[in-house]
C-alpha cells in the first residue's frame, strides 16, 4: 500500500511539472507574438480598427527636389512624398484615402485594392519659409478605406525631411562728409561725417536682433540705428549713424579705415556674425586759407595775419626755412609770400604779352602805310 501510495504521488507531481513547463512555454511565446505585432505595426503601420479579413498597410517615403538648381535648400524648393497602399487581407477595399498631418489631402491612382494588391498615392510640397525657420518637415499620414465588415484604418510610420538652413548677412558700407570745416572739398581731419550701412540676408532663413558692429565707431562713442531688427532672406536693412568729427588719431597711414560687420540671431537661437566690410578713405590733414598778407611782427609786410588753425593738423609742414610747426606765423609767412610771388610773375608776363602785342600792332599799320 505505501509503495503504491507513494508511485501515486510521483506520478502526479511529474504531470503537474510538465503542465507547468508547458504553460510557461505558451506564456513566452504569446509575449514574443505580441511584442513581434507591435514591431510589425511600428515599421509597416497596423490598422487602428481591425476587421476580421481586412487589414491595410501604409508606406510612406519622401524625396526632395531643388526647384531653383541652386544646390542648397530654401524656400521654393518642394519635397514629393510618395504613400504606398497595400491590401494585406483578405477582403477586397473601397474608397481608399490618405491624409497628411504636413501636408492635407493625398492624391491616390486609385480607390480600390483586391487583396494583396498596393496602389500609390503622391503628395507634393513646396517649402515655405515656416518650414525653413523650422529646420524640418514632418510628414505623418494615416490611410483609411472601407470593407465589407466595416471601416479600416493604417498609420504609417513619420517621415522628417532636415531642410538646415542658416542665415547669411552682408554689409557694405559708404561715408559722407556732412561739414566740410575746411571747406577743402575732400575728406579732412575735423570734417563732420556720417556713416550708412547696408545689412542683406543672402542666407535660407531668418535672422532677428540684427545690428551693425563699427570698432570705429564704438571707439568714438557714435550709435548706429537701422530701419528694423528682422530680416527675411533676400531682404535689406538700412542703418545710419550718427554725425562723427574726423581726429588725427583716426588717420592711420592718412587713412580713415571703417571695418563694419553684422550680428544677428538665428530662428533656433544661435547667434551668428555676418561678413565683414572694409571701407577706407584718404584723410587729409585740415588746410589753412590766409586771404591776407601776415603781420609786420611775422616777419613780413604789413596786413591782417593768418588765421590760427581750428582742427587738428599734421605734426609738421615743410617751408622754405625748414620744418616748422603748423601755427608758426613765420611758416604762414613763407607759404604767403610764395603764392604772392606766384600771383606777381603771372602779371609780369601779362604785361609783356600786351606791350608785345601793341608794338606789333603799331609796325603792322606803318607797312600798311608804306606800301599803300
């Protein structure tokens, strides 16, 4: 009896094992049949609403197209996105639809698929300046159709298009002389000037808090103002500033050199630096007019003496007698009387010219006379 009894019991236990085993084998292997599904509807979109029979499956890929040929990615260009449609059931689909989150309204070949059949549908898209301050095009698309048991749906997996793009400013620069002090008609130290800049975005997007950057002019403490802080691409900015007087220490080389750049933001908030632009100007040391002869204490006759200089001036000028400061008077006398020596030949040889002309005139008439 207890033999019997305890093979019973042996028995027993080794059925409930392998039940056990079994269960464990069909728990795993339904998890992995699941997890295998939602991969499968990952990759090829899974119907929303399943009907027995009917089942659909989406496709979608995108393709860009440089409309303009200028081998970069802007606004204008256009991104075809092609869905493919397959019937993966059993039962034949009618008024088969596609629309895109991105996009709208998908046009399909055609509205009805037998089983295992596909069709295509096709979406275009031309790129807006929304889409390039963006940086990408989401495309998501969901498929829907209509079976004998009902409604079905297929979403197909999200397609981004990268459409970098960044902003390209350049400036360029003129000046103006706003007071001529010396009344030289050119570029003088101590005129007045006035510097314009023109800011373009020859870049794909658009640049905010745009500004000009002049080292010149922020060492002198001279503001710039521009007509806006925002630029599309293709677009202009104009920016003045204002009024600078000239200094000797601005004249480097006798030059008035501007190295003006532009800032600016990009829509993702990057902050960039445009091109740069490199005006120079001769600047000319600030003339002196002495309308009058200088005083007798000068050296010279007597008159009015030369006016003081009112701007800056060269370290030096060159006379006769050598190198003397620019407010010597005896420099201004020698610079006097040169354009007055000047002045005194011209009428001597006008003088001569007309005594010449008279007695040529006066032999003329007694030839004249002689021979008549």
């Amino acid at each position: 009896m207890l033999n019997g009894e305890r093979r019973r019991r042996q028995t027993t236990g080794a059925c409930t094992g392998r039940l056990l085993r079994s269960a464990r084998r069909i728990v795993v292997a339904g998890a992995a049949l699941t997890i295998g599904s939602a991969m499968m509807g990952l990759l090829a979109g899974t119907p929303a609403s399943a009907v027995a029979g009917a089942s659909m499956r989406l496709f979608p890929s995108a393709r860009y197209i440089d409309v303009n040929q200028d081998k970069r990615r802007d606004t204008g260009d256009r991104v075809d996105i092609t869905y493919k449609v397959h019937n993966a059931g059993t039962e034949s689909l009618s008024q088969i639809s596609v629309r895109d989150s991105a996009i709208g309204a998908v046009i399909c070949t055609t509205t009805t698929l037998i089983p295992k059949a596909d069709t295509a549908c096709l979406a275009q898209h031309y790129v807006s300046l929304g889409d390039m301050n963006r940086g990408v095009l989401t495309s998501a698309a969901t498929a829907t159709a209509e079976s004998a048991g009902g409604a079905v749906t297929a979403a197909g997996r999200q397609i981004t298009t990268n459409l970098a793009g960044r902003p390209t400013l350049v400036v360029t620069s003129a000046v103006s002389v706003t007071e001529d002090g010396d009344n030289s008609g050119g570029l003088s130290i101590g005129d007045k000037v006035v510097f314009t800049f023109v800011i373009a975005n020859e870049g794909t997007t658009t640049a905010s808090r745009v500004a000009v950057i002049d080292p010149l002019l922020s060492s002198a403490g001279i503001h710039v103002s521009c007509n806006g802080t925002s630029l599309d691409p293709g677009a202009k900015l104009a920016c003045r500033s204002a009024a600078m007087t000239t200094t000797t220490q601005q004249a480097h080389g006798g030059n008035l050199t501007s190295a003006a750049h532009a800032i600016g933001v990009t829509p993702s908030g990057a902050a960039i630096r445009g091109q740069g632009n490199t005006l120079v100007k001769r600047l000319g040391p600030r003339l002196n007019a002495y309308p009058h002869a200088p005083s007798a204490s000068s050296g010279g006759s007597s008159g009015t003496a030369p006016p003081a200089s009112t701007g800056s001036v060269p370290d030096s000028v060159t006379s006769g007698a050598g190198s003397r400061a620019p407010g010597d008077p005896a420099s201004a006398s020698s610079t006097w009387y040169k354009r007055s020596s000047v002045i005194a030949g011209a009428g001597t040889v006008s003088v001569l010219l007309v005594l010449g002309a008279s007695v040529w005139w006066l032999w003329w008439r007694r030839r004249l006379r002689h021979n008549g």
